[in-house]
C-alpha cells in the first residue's frame, strides 16, 4: 500500500520506518525543513535503539520519502497518519491540539478522491468527531473518513511495539472503509494472531489515555507506598515482589523511585483531567491529581535525602548524577526527573556533574547551567554524594570498589532501586534511597 505519515518525531518517524518496514511505499511529511534534510542524509534527531538502520535501509530501498510537501501527500496515496505531537497548552492542562488540526485543514482542501485519514497522536476524547466536522468545512467534496489507531509504543522498545504490537485498536464509524484498509494495512501483523480491536473512535481515544493513566497510577501507588515503608522502616521492594506475585496485580511498573517522567505520562494525564472537566465528569478523575502531586513529591524528596546525607545544607556539596534522561534507552529528558533532581539541588547550592550515555546534548539544551561529564567516572569525580537516576544498565553494573577510589564521601542515592543494596554496603558506602 502507499500510505503517507504526518509528523516524523519520535512516534511518527518510528512508524513510518516500521510500515516501510512491512514492504509498504510511505511518504513521510514534516513541516521542519532542518528536520527534513537530517532525516533524507539518515540522521536521526533523537536516540531509539535500531531506528537508524531502518531509516537508512528504507530510504536505500526507496520505500521511505521524506517531503515537506501536503500537495505530493494529498497525491501519495490513500492511507494518512496523523502522528505529530500533541503538548501541553501554555498555562494549562488540556493538550494542545494546533498540530493535529493544522494536518486535517491542509491535507482537506487538496484531496480529490475518497481517502482514510488514520489518528495516532494521544488526543482527548471526542477529537475524531471535531476533525470530521473540521474535513466537511474544507473539503472540495471528497469522503475524507477519519478514525483512530492509537499507539502504544515504550521508549527504547518502539520498534518491537510497532511490528510486534501486543493488540491493535481501531475506532471507527461502521460505515466506512476503514476496517478493511486497516486489516490490509497490518496484515503481516496480524497473521500473528495480535488482537484487533474494534470499536468506536470514543472509545479509541480513551483507550489510549486510559492505559496512561493507569500506568501513572500503579508508579505513584508504589511511590505511595514506598512513603509508608521508609516510616516505618519497611522494604518497598519487598512489597512489590510480594504483592506482584498476584496475578491481579502483576510486578511490572511495580518499582518504586524518583518517578515518571517523559513526553507522554505527565502532560497525558493532565490532559485527561482537564478534558473530564470539560465533559462535566471531572470527579471520576480527581485521583489522577493525587497521581501527578506523589510523583512529583519523589523528586522533592530526592533533594531532601542528599540534604540531610550532608547534615542539612547543599552549600558547597559537589554531586554526580548517574543519568539524565527519564528512562533507559532513550535520550529523552522531556519532564525528566533526573533533571528535575539536579536542578533543584543546584538552585540550593550544590554543585551538580550529571552524566548519561546518551542524552547529555539535550539535557544542555533544557539545563545548561549545570555541568557535564564525559563518563560516569568523571561525574563522580570528588563527589559528596552519587545519585542514580535513570537505571542505565551501565550505572547498575558500577563496582563500588571501583568508585571508591574517585569519590570523597562514600554516599550513593539509588534513585531507581536498581541497585544491590548489600553488595554497596558491604563495600562501605552509606547507601540511601
């Protein structure tokens, strides 16, 4: 099939390679000039394991063309994507939408035939049926159908999700051809007996926010509770390990810590608060608010233990930070606590060295006040205090002895509770959490 993708960040790019990846003809759209002629020599903006080599093979075998141009997408083919990003609005909670209209009021007026328009962004519930009454105002008479196939990709594992889904949602109108081009479109896929999920774009839509949600809500559970076990003096991963042998409950995102972060959890949930305020329903949604205010009282918290690891003031305290972006495998810092973290120990006088494998270019571009080492040995340098934040495996196979010899004050702050606390310990360091 020939099929065309708005948007090529971080979702659009991904699934635009992976469907070129499936043998089809894709076109991929992006109104970023500079972003176009990175992406055409095969250079990727942002860090995901194998996107690379995908990019590169497809624009190789001429399956993947990148463009600027909304005329020679309304000429592609027949299948759109709309995954560009969907942020948060200025001074507020809701998602701002300009980016997805902008795609449905561009494409509208150039497109001469009957055509399937395929959402992707992560939009509040009742988006799909606002963008069809948009297409009616400014189509030239052709039937632009619009439904939703929400993603559910995890950073660092985007390929695998997007060729390899767990379970493929389509909300769509009945009527209309979208079921048998979607079925088409995945049909690789779904000869792997991946479930297909039918529904109406409603339903879709909070699909998607749903399960965001929810992930936000079983970390900050065990965020919640890690609070109880460090007042009693407890072992929240002990809790966790017990209680996620119930297969009701499971262990995964059971692990507690400085938090989530991200481009997606934080301003996802917000957003779904805000849009059940809209929708007169803002009651159902009032846990998400005690969700976002745990998960960002464990980065207060955070400074809070280096203070009193150095008898109460940061004055002078020289820190290295083990990771910046908000999750392993990615050089995302979007709403990273890691650099949440470091920022606030900063502004209270301590003196901050942060390192990570592969996100430090953006971590400057959003803190360049702090300092950067090229290693994690260099961060650690003379530090009163290590942290780890992002549960790089690197960081987790750190010998102790080995960092002994570098640091002033043997202190780690296992932020992730990734590490081996016996093994730290046995080593002579004071290891916090």
């Amino acid at each position: 099939m020939r099929l065309t993708v708005f948007g090529l960040g971080y979702l659009g790019l991904t699934h635009a390679v992976c469907m070129a990846e499936l043998g089809h003809e894709v076109l991929g759209v992006e109104v970023d000039e500079a972003k176009v002629a990175r992406l055409q020599a095969g250079d990727v903006p942002f860090y995901e394991p194998g996107l690379a080599d995908l990019l590169t093979k497809h624009l190789d075998t001429g399956l993947l063309v990148i463009s600027t141009s909304y005329r020679q997408a309304a000429e592609w083919g027949d299948v759109f994507f709309i995954a560009v990003g969907t942020p948060q609005k200025k001074g507020e909670s809701a998602a701002d939408l300009r980016y997805v209209e902008a795609v449905v009021d561009n494409l509208a007026p150039l497109v001469d035939r009957d055509v399937l328009v395929l959402g992707k962004s992560t939009v509040p519930v009742g988006t799909c049926a606002k963008l069809v009454e948009r297409v009616r105002a400014r189509s030239q008479g052709a039937d632009i159908e619009i439904a939703w196939n929400p993603e559910f990709l995890r950073e660092g594992f985007a390929i695998e999700d997007t060729l390899q889904p767990d379970r493929i949602v389509l909300g769509r109108r009945p009527s209309g051809r979208a079921e048998a081009l979607t079925r088409e479109l995945y049909a690789d896929i779904l000869r792997h007996d991946t479930p297909f999920i039918l529904t109406d774009p409603e339903t879709a839509e909070l699909v998607k926010v749903s399960a965001n949600a929810f992930l936000a809500t079983k970390i900050s559970f065990i965020n919640a509770i890690a609070e109880v076990c460090e007042a009693v003096g407890a072992d929240v991963r002990a809790v966790a390990d017990a209680i996620g042998y119930d297969a009701r409950i499971g262990r995964r995102y059971l692990n507690a810590g400085i938090g989530f972060g991200g481009g997606c959890l934080p301003k996802d949930i917000r957003a779904f608060m805000a849009r059940a305020g809209e929708l007169g329903a803002s009651e159902a949604l009032t846990f998400l608010r005690e969700v976002d205010n745990v998960n960002m009282r464990r980065r207060t918290r955070m400074v809070d233990v280096v203070r009193g690891a150095c008898h109460g003031s940061l004055l002078g305290v020289n820190v290295g930070i083990l990771g910046a972006a908000f999750k392993p495998d990615s050089d995302d810092v979007r709403d990273s606590p890691a650099l949440n973290v470091a920022g606030q120990l900063q502004l209270q006088g301590a003196s901050v060295t942060v390192y990570d494998p592969k996100a430090i270019e953006n971590s400057k571009a959003i803190f360049p006040t702090l300092s950067y080492a090229a290693s994690a040995d260099d961060a650690c340098e003379n530090a009163d205090v290590v942290m780890v934040l992002t549960e790089w495996p690197e960081f987790v196979r750190i010998d102790p002895d080995d960092l002994s010899a570098l640091v002033r004050t043997k202190t780690i702050v296992d932020g992730r509770l990734c590490l081996d606390r016996q093994r730290w310990s046995g080593c002579g360091w004071t290891y916090l959490t």
